[in-house]
C-alpha cells in the first residue's frame, strides 16, 4: 500500500502545571483541565502515536516506519535514524510556571542515557498578559557558582527573562537553560527524546510536601554557560510565502500565513515534511491526489515519497512547517 499524509490521536498530559486551553484550542469534547502537553506526533517509547485516517488507521508511528522506512522518512534521514521517528511534536499549555531545566546534547544523552540529545524550538501560539520565559544566561556564572546559586536560590537572578506575545520564536540548542512562564501557549518541534535535567523548581513541594527531584550535577556538564547577545529569532511575517523560522542539523522549520492558494515543491528534500496548523483551516493536496483538511490544533505528516503539495486555505491558515 502506498504512504499518504497521515494524521495521529494526540496524546493528552494531565501534568500539575497545566491549564485548560489545549482542549479549546483542539476542540476536544468534553474539555478537560489540568492538561499540560498535547503529543501530536511522537514515536517516544511508551508514547507513540497511532494513526487516525485512512487505510492505516489504528497503526502506531513506529510500526509504519518499520514498515515502509525510507519512503517515510527520506533516505538520508533513515541512513541517521534507522527505524527512530527522529521528531516530536507538541502543544504546551503553561498554567503555572514550569520548572528550569537543560537537555543533554548528543553526545552526553548518548553516552549517559544511550539516547539521543534534545534540540528544540518554540513558537508562541497564545500568551496572557505579562507572559514571559527563561531562555538562556543575562550574566556569567561559573559552573561552582551554579551550584551555589542553587543551594542560595539566586539562580533565577542569572537568566535571561523574555516578555512574549504571539508569534515569538525561541530556538533552543541542547544545553540552553530555558523554562516557559505561566500563561504561554507554545507549539514546540524538538528532537525525539524525553531526557530532561530539572535545575530550579521554585522549591514548590506536591500534596505530600515534597519537593520534585532536583539534577543539580547531572546539569552542570550539560549546560552552555555562554552568554549570548540575543536569545529570541527575528523573522519578518510576510503572506503567502514561506518564511524561514530555524534551520538547524536536526529541523528545518518555516512559517505559512496564507490567504490564497500556494504550491509547495519537496522533489528536492529528501525528507517527510510536518505541517502544524495554529490557525484557521485549509485543504491539503498532494502529488499523488491525497486529500485531507487540515484545520487548528492539527497536525500532519507527509512522507518522503511525496513530491509536491497544494494547500488551499479557508480563508486565512496558518502553518508551521518542519522537515529534517
């Protein structure tokens, strides 16, 4: 049988931290509260998605890539990535603040965690007013001094605080310190990996009185502790056209604000392609005559095997993009 652009049942966290907006945003019916994280497409073990259209219908990620390999993935990318769908796909909705943490580059997840690193981009869907995030360092600080300011809980007194509104990008390397504020609403593409070192939790204790788990040393090697002039991506937004977001070793992702039809050519990416609607709807066509409506909260997976794509918007759609 022959691959089509697939969609997947999100996977729903009801995590403490989270809020109520993801089921609006997707439409979920009955709403449910407290649910931190929609996984749109996650081939995480113990995580992995399940396909909701077509003839592959109630078939997980995992086993379709076993299956058909390189004509999902791409040649290239199954060379690097063998039988590991190599992104992860989310919706964070931050009702409280969420812990400061760091990820593990490659090498060290490699080496520790037999795993690979995580690299990840955010993009601002929602924010109330006053949302704000932790990305990275304002002032320098040593690896001893980092453990002091830990124990001393002056930490937060180092890191860079952004105010953020729709339509703010945030790329984040493994080893960037990075939290989300509460009342931020953000897409996130990452790398396929679950390995998260918690640094600062705000010494917030559960209904037993304890305090979460701490990775105070296994986060010193991990971090970057560099201090970089600027931590957020400038893009300009223009319309019907794609518009560069983040092209890294491990995703490219572009931004699509249409109000009128546009063709997309893949012929030379020898990649699957993701598109994340944050906005409106539209109709998606592919080379091989697939059709599928795409519409807010979505997600969709396109395999390497397909060339091209026609995407008619209702209206105004916007897309993110992303491809390896």
């Amino acid at each position: 049988m022959e691959l089509y652009p697939l969609k997947f049942a999100p996977i729903l966290k009801t995590i403490i931290w989270g809020g109520s907006e993801i089921c609006k945003f997707k439409e979920i019916s009955p709403a449910q509260d407290s649910i931190g994280e929609s996984w749109e497409i996650s081939g995480v073990e113990g995580n992995v998605s399940t396909v909701s259209n077509g003839k592959l219908e109630g078939k997980k990620l995992d086993e379709i890539l076993s299956e058909y390999k390189e004509q999902l993935l791409g040649k290239k990318n199954y060379e690097r990535f063998g039988n590991t769908f190599p992104l992860l796909i989310k919706f964070i909705d931050a009702r409280e603040n969420l812990s400061i943490q760091v990820h593990p580059d490659d090498e060290l997840a490699k080496k520790r965690h037999n795993s690979f690193g995580k690299t990840e981009m955010w993009y601002v869907i929602n924010a109330t007013e006053g949302a704000y995030l932790y990305s990275g360092f304002k002032k320098q600080l040593t690896p001893e001094q980092y453990v002091q300011s830990i124990e001393d809980n002056s930490f937060i007194d180092y890191l860079d605080k952004q105010d953020v509104k729709p339509g703010d990008v945030f790329f984040l390397p493994a080893g960037r310190v990075h939290a989300i504020g509460a009342g931020t609403f953000i897409a996130e593409i990452q790398q396929t990996s679950n390995i998260t070192y918690r640094i600062y939790d705000y010494k917030r204790t559960d209904a037993n009185g304890n305090e979460r788990e701490l990775h105070t040393e296994l986060a010193k090697d991990a971090i970057d502790f560099h201090v970089y002039d600027r931590y957020s991506t400038d893009y300009t937004p223009k319309k019907d056209e794609a518009v560069l977001l983040e092209s890294n070793n491990y995703f490219t992702t572009n931004l699509l604000e249409l109000q009128k039809p546009l063709a997309r050519n893949y012929a030379d990416i020898d990649s699957f392609i993701i598109y994340i609607c944050m906005e409106g709807c539209a109709k998606i066509t592919d080379d091989k005559g697939n059709e599928l409506s795409l519409k807010q909260g979505e997600s969709v997976l396109i395999p390497a095997t397909t060339l091209s794509v026609d995407i008619v918007p209702d209206g105004n759609v916007k897309l993110l993009e992303t491809y390896v």
